[in-house]
C-alpha cells in the first residue's frame, strides 16, 4: 500500500474512535498538562530530529488526540467554536492536500468558484442583491453586494473598518488620519474592535462606547443625541458598530431602529454578527436580525453557529464598490490585464495567499441541509431556554438575564468572588468546559450551548458540580 493510503487508513481509525468516544461524552472534555509534559508524552523532539513521525504516526495521533480539548463532547460548553460536522471536517483535509490558493481564480477554480457561489448565498440570506451574474471587480456601475471568506471574524472586523475609514474619505487612505475622527461600538463590543480601530491609526481612544441600557444593549432613545452632539463638537464618525449578539451575554441590538438612524445621518453601520448572524437561517428565530439589511457591512463567522471548522468568517457589504475600491494596492506579478472566467478575490482581503476555505462552508451546509442547521439552530436556542428557566428556579444561582440567544451567564451566589475558583476546579475537574465573563463590572459563569448534542441535562449535571465545589470552597 502507498504510504499515504496507509497513513490515512491509521488517521481514520483513530478519527473515528475519536469522534464517536467523544459524542458519547466518555472521558474528561479538557484534560491541561502541562507544557513539559505535552511535549514529552508527543515525543516531539525525537521525532522531529530523527525524521520517524510516518512509522510512528499510530502512537502519535493517538497521544495527539488524547491531549486535545474534546469539543464534540456534549459537556463542552465554552468558547464559541464549533464542534464542526465532520464532513466539514474533511473539506480541511481536501483544502489541505490539493492548497489551492485561490486569491486568484487561476490558483483554484473549484474553490474560488464556490467561494463566490457561497457569498452570494449569505448576501441573500442578509436580504441583499447579489450580482445578476458573475461580476469582475471592474464594474463599478453596480451597486450590488459583495463579499469575501477570510480568517475569522477580528480580522473580519479591521477590514470592515478599514474600508468604511477609507469610504468616508478617500483622503485618508492616501494621507492618514486626522484626530477628529471616531468609530462608535456597544459597550459590550468584541475586543477585536477597540484594537482594530487603534490599528487603523484612528486611535483607541477615539474608539467611543454608545449610550446602553443595563443589560448592555445600544440605547436606541438617546442615540441620535449622542450623534448630534459628537456632530457638534465636529467629530467625524467613521462608522458605528452595532453587535448581533454580543460575545459576553449573546443579546441583539435592535438592529432596524439603529440603522435608521444610521442611514438618516449617513453614518456606516458595521454589524459584528461573528456568532449571531447564522440565526438568520432560522425562520423562528431571525426575528432578532430583522433590520440586518440596513448596514453597509456585517461580519459572520461559519466556524461558530455553522458547524464549520475554523477558521472561515464571511465579509460581506451591502455595496461591493465599497470593498472593491477601497483595499487597493499595486502588485504587477499578480494584477495584469487577462481574460480570468473567475473571480479574483485578491483585492477583497488583506490576505494573499488565500486558502479555498468557502469548500468547509460548502460541505458543512450541504451536509445537513438548510433544514438541518436550521433544527440545529433552534434546537441549541430551546435548550439554552430550557436552561434558563431551570436556573431560575434554583436559589444558589444567579442569572445575570434571560437569553436570546445561546449564551447563558450566571453566578454560584453563595462564593460571589469566587467565580473564578470554581471555573478552574472545574475545569481541573475535566468533565465541563465553560467560560466566564465581566458584565455589570461582576465576573460570571458563562455557558455557549453550541455542541448540537448538548442537553438540560448536562447543565442540571453541571450545576451540581458546581454547587459541591462551591460549597467545598477554601
Ligand atoms: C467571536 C467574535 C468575534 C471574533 O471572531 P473570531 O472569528 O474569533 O476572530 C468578533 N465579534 C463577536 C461578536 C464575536 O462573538
């Protein structure tokens, strides 16, 4: 047998046991050893001196596979990260052997082909025209909409910026900033935004917060003072973010009154929908989205609420002269004049090499079918429900509010300083992973129910634990 048949009949076997033992839920979800210990238990170094990883690639995966975080473990409830289908799975594997960079459709027709195809469908899932049919970046009469997959949603977020910085003055792009400008973001925005805002020269401390209510939501009532009065103190807003949903506490800010006041004052809104942007495919659900078709970007990560494997975030813009105008650069051995019957995506991304990653997307969505990730989207909402009403019945926990969409924040009430601590024991514990976050200046327990086999169940599980160590704290 070719080695590489041989090897990939080892990795499939090991993949498979992988998958099934952690859907299963058997074994800890997080196991963290330490530096030393991974790299010895790998047996990294005599591997990588002597060369021997193939006729040692059995025992290798194995260990590999042991040291991961299991995130298909039904009691994974951290980070907003996948437990990716596996069939999306294999797209990696594919993008991975045949590296089409496909920047430019010469480099890969397959994936930039899909890549397009992909983008149009979310545009239309935004409620935005997609291009009649393809359309090369040089036509700047239409005004249709654009976009393009890059490496997840923070960079997502600078190029948005970018681009709106340099719409609002072409002067910018060539000369640099002046100190009147401002970007506008939620209180609860995404770190990604402050420090892309410093990143583009606006300067992080013209990255203002927007008026919001207690529970962190742009205040929509007192939002067209706020803007009048930054206009009379001649401030120069470059673009305001609004959040679908927020990463701390998973609420929508009421998008359709925002971008009305938007479009009445000219403002560019940006709609970070990295993780809630995907409900848009849930009719029961989309609700929390409506007004989405009024901003002039929005960011939507695949590799969260899709089922995709990371990294793979779609920018997408009302407008695609805006994006295609905006990120423009001189590059002879790339951009010459040629017959393409593709698409090039090269001046849509700070990136140039560009790896075929609409294939993931592809797979993971024909896997399961538009209905199937709509199920799966109302199903991690009912059970994020159900969770929340159940919480609310137990007097040891506190719930910081009522979800809308599945990120659930809490406290063990009788240790309320000790958040933390009971993270880490449980984390040490191995049989949850969950996250914690600051909001109303108080740290919480924080849960994504993200894992499609995720139950009530393990959250009842998860609260007696934390209920045993709280009360066995210090
Ligand atoms: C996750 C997230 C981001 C960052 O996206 P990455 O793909 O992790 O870079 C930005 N904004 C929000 C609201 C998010 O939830």
């Amino acid at each position: 047998m070719e080695p590489f048949e041989k090897n990939l009949d080892i990795l499939k076997s090991h993949l498979n046991s992988y998958l099934k033992e952690s859907k299963a839920g058997n074994g800890p979800v997080i196991s963290q050893k330490p530096y030393e210990e991974v790299i010895e238990k790998l047996n990294i170094e005599n591997l990588l001196n002597k060369g021997t990883l193939e006729e040692n690639l059995d025992s290798f995966i194995q260990s590999y596979l042991e040291l991961t975080t299991k995130l298909h473990n039904p009691r994974y409830l951290g980070h907003q990260v996948s437990a990716p289908n596996y069939f999306a799975g294999l797209g990696s594997l594919i993008d991975g052997i045949t590296n089409n960079a496909m920047a430019i459709y010469e480099m890969g027709p397959a994936a930039s082909a899909i890549e397009y195809f992909m983008i149009d469908w979310l545009i239309k899932k935004i409620g935005w025209t997609p291009a009649k049919k393809l359309s090369l970046q040089a036509s700047k009469d239409q005004n249709h909409s654009g976009g393009v997959l890059m490496n997840g949603g923070s960079l997502g977020n600078l190029t948005a910026l970018i681009v709106a910085r340099n719409a609002y003055s072409e002067e910018i792009a060539e000369n640099g900033c002046s100190k009147d400008l401002v970007v506008l973001v939620p209180e609860l925005s995404h770190y990604s935004l402050k420090r892309a805002v410093s990143m583009i020269g606006i300067g992080a401390n013209n990255c203002l917060s927007l008026p919001s209510l207690s529970n962190g939501k742009i205040d929509c009532d007192t939002l067209p003072d706020f803007i009048q009065n930054l206009k009379r103190k001649n401030k120069k807003i470059v673009a305001l973010v609004a959040n679908a949903c927020s990463t701390a506490v998973g609420l929508f800010d009421d998008l359709e009154k925002i971008g009305t006041i938007c479009q009445k004052e000219q403002i560019w809104l940006h709609v970070d929908g990295a993780h809630g942007a995907s409900f848009l495919l849930s009719r029961k659900n989309r609700k929390y989205l409506h007004g989405i078709d009024k901003a002039d970007s929005v960011i939507w990560d695949a590799h969260k609420m899709l089922q995709t494997p990371a990294l793979c975030a779609a920018l997408l813009f009302k407008n695609h002269n805006h994006l295609d105008q905006n990120l423009s650069f001189e590059a002879s051995y790339l951009v010459h004049e040629k017959d393409t019957p593709g698409f090039d995506f090269l001046t849509r991304t700070v990136e140039c090499t560009k790896s075929g990653i609409g294939l993931k997307l592809f797979m993971a969505l024909s896997a399961l079918g538009e209905n199937g990730i709509e199920k799966y989207l109302d199903e991690t909402l009912i059970v994020t429900n159900k969770a929340y009403l159940w919480l609310l019945e137990n007097k040891d926990i506190e719930v910081a509010l009522e979800p809308e969409a599945n990120i659930l924040c809490f406290r063990y009430k009788n240790s309320c300083d000790d958040q933390l601590k009971i993270r880490k024991k449980l984390l040490s514990n191995g049989s949850f992973y969950i996250s914690t976050t600051m909001f109303r200046d108080v740290r919480w327990l924080r849960i994504v129910i993200i894992n499609p086999m995720t139950r009530l169940s393990h959250i009842k599980d998860l609260i007696k634990e934390i209920k045993i160590i709280g009360e066995n704290l210090n």
